[in-house]
C-alpha cells in the first residue's frame, strides 16, 4: 500500500469513546459512506492503515478534501482515545467542518461497541438527543467492516441521511489513490433490459458437498460443486457450494478470522446499492445475506446471496450456498430462484 504523506498539520483533540475491536478489520479495508443531508454530496471514507490508526477522508464538491490520521490509544479507565493524529486542515472553518463530522466518527463507534459483535446480526439502534429534539436511527449489519453500520439518519427524515455505499481494500501492492480518489457512483435502480422468464422445468435431485438440492431442467453442472443456468453465459447466474473452515481462512489470510474477509475481500471493490443489504435467519438457523452491488462500480446491479449453514453449531466450519444474479433478472423470477434456495438441505 502506497501511503502518500499529504497529512499536513496537528490538532490536539481527544474523543473518549467505549473500547472498540478492529480485529475483524483487515490493513487497507475501507468503507464509504455518502451523506446526503445537506445540498452537497459528501462521501466519508475510512480506512484501517495500522493496528492503531484509521484514515478518514471527507470529500465535499464545494471545498478541498480533507484528511485525517485517527490515533486509537487505550486510556487506563479502557476506553480508548481517538486523536487526529495528522490533518489536512488549513482554516478555522476547515477545523469546524471536521469536528461535526468528528462527532459522528465518534458516535458511531460508541454504537457499534454498545451492541453486539456477533457476525450474522441485523438491528436498528435509536440514539436519543433529549437536548436537541430528536432521535437518530442506526442501522447495523454485523458483516459490515469497521462499524458494522449500514446506514445514520434522523427518524423523522426517511429521505436523507448517512449510507454506506462501497466496500474495498488497498492491497500491499496497489496505489493508495485508489482509497484517496473514490468517487461516488450512484447505486440506483435495479434497472436491467434483460426480460428473460425462467418457466420451471422438471425437477431432479443432486447433490454437492454438505447439501441435497433439488435442479430443474434449466440448470447444469458447470464444474466441480457449481451450476449455471443454461443458455446463459459462464459467470451471469451461478450457485455455487463451498465449505469454511474459519481458522483455516484466518490461517491463510494474515490470521483474520473474519467471514467480512470471506465474502468482501475478493480483489473487487463493491458499490452497494444502499438499503439492499440484508441479513435473516432462515427456518433451519442458517445466516442468508443479501445484497445489490456493482463490480468495480461498473456495468448493472447485481444480487449476491450467501446462505451459511452451520456445521459443528456454528464454531468453525460452515457449508456455504454463493447465489448470484442480475438483480433486475432475479427481480422478474424472485418466486423460483428463492424457491431453490429454500430447498436446499445439508445432507444428513
């Protein structure tokens, strides 16, 4: 990871926050958020550089970026000290714009820390400002990086607020540009021309790995524990079965045991479309985790489904189910893809 030193200046500033755990945080995993609360587009970028630093980035079209280095040190109380460390800042007003949003840095981990840090949990959290007259609304996802959070806004505007809008990781070898020029691209619709109608076909059983699954007609194997729709091409809709050992991905991947890693981190940056992450518990207690993105910010939305079943109660390995589609496609034959999902057992 190529780190430009373009971090200028000093402001001696300390937020005590409750303890936070970035374990699950790989170096150079980054989140954007977009706040669209006010005229201006904001995005706000956070990006683990050590294991004591994060980087934030806020980019408003109306004024220059500004940088930040946050310090994380433990305090003897064990709440920790969140420092800028190094900034950018050059005026007063530069300062004061940083330190609303320096605020919402540190609310945000006070939230994430006040709840759970079990991977497969979705929840809102209500943060009442008695003071000010109104609520803010959390929305967190436990495979989230950084803050598991999805989304901030003020309860009674439905419209506007904070929502994460890509996922990513500056690799050791790749240009630290690639955090420092992000640009938004909007998520939209799942807008897709394609009018394609799967009809059901006859059904048959197969099976694959841990699983027994039932496959129409429509589908084939498409090598070794995978299958693709006919007629389609390689990579469009494909279901594919997996198994995870937890320990052993850490083990291969720098000693992270996190399942984020697993799904995220597969040398593609993900543009999510907001409001489209979803994360349910199904009748037999596997984790389903939804989800619309664009590769790369490229090309039309598409649906990732990852279904987790449990294979030793949930301590380390896990049979997984990889579904992925169009989204506009999946949305025109939702009835029969989410049917053969719903089918799919682990084998007894």
């Amino acid at each position: 990871m190529k780190f430009k030193c373009v971090l200028l200046s000093l402001i001696l500033l300390s937020v005590n926050v409750f303890a936070i755990d970035f374990g699950t945080t790989m170096i150079g995993e980054y989140v954007y958020y977009l706040d669209d609360r006010q005229e201006n587009r904001v995005l706000i970028g956070f990006i683990k550089i050590s294991e004591n630093q994060i980087m934030c980035r806020i980019s408003n079209p109306s004024r220059k970026d500004i940088l930040a280095e946050l310090k994380v040190s433990e305090n003897k109380d064990g709440t920790l000290a969140i420092k800028p460390d190094k900034t950018s800042i050059e005026s007063d007003d530069d300062s004061n714009y940083f330190m609303d949003y320096l605020v919402l840095f540190s609310n945000m981990v006070s939230v994430y820390n006040s709840n759970g840090k079990d991977l497969f949990y979705q929840k809102t959290v209500d943060d009442v400002w008695d003071e000010f007259g109104f609520t803010l609304e959390y929305k967190l996802c436990g495979l989230i990086p950084m803050f598991n959070i999805m989304s901030v806004r003020a309860k009674d505007d439905v419209v506007r607020g904070i929502k994460i809008v890509a996922i990513g990781v500056v690799k050791e070898n790749e240009d630290f540009d690639k955090f420092l020029k992000y640009t938004d691209v909007p998520a939209g619709k799942s807008e897709s021309k394609d009018t394609y109608v799967l009809v059901p076909g006859k059904s048959s059983s197969a099976v694959s790995g841990d699983f027994d699954m039932r496959l129409d007609s429509n589908w084939e194997s498409s090598g070794k524990d995978s299958f693709k729709l006919k007629n389609r091409k390689q990579s469009d809709i494909m279901l594919m079965v997996d198994k995870l050992s937890v320990s052993e991905f850490a083990d291969k991947n720098g000693g992270d045991p996190s399942l984020v890693n697993y799904l995220e981190l597969t040398g593609v940056d993900y543009n999510i479309n907001p409001g489209s992450i979803e994360l349910v518990q199904n009748e037999v207690g596997a984790a389903v985790y939804s989800r619309e993105i664009r590769l790369n910010g490229k090309g039309e939305l598409i649906t990732f489904i990852t279904i987790f079943y449990p294979l030793d109660g949930g301590k380390d390995l896990y049979g997984v189910i990889n579904f992925n589609s169009p989204s506009g496609l999946y949305a025109k034959n939702k009835n029969y893809f989410d049917g053969i999902l719903r089918d799919i057992k682990l084998r007894k």
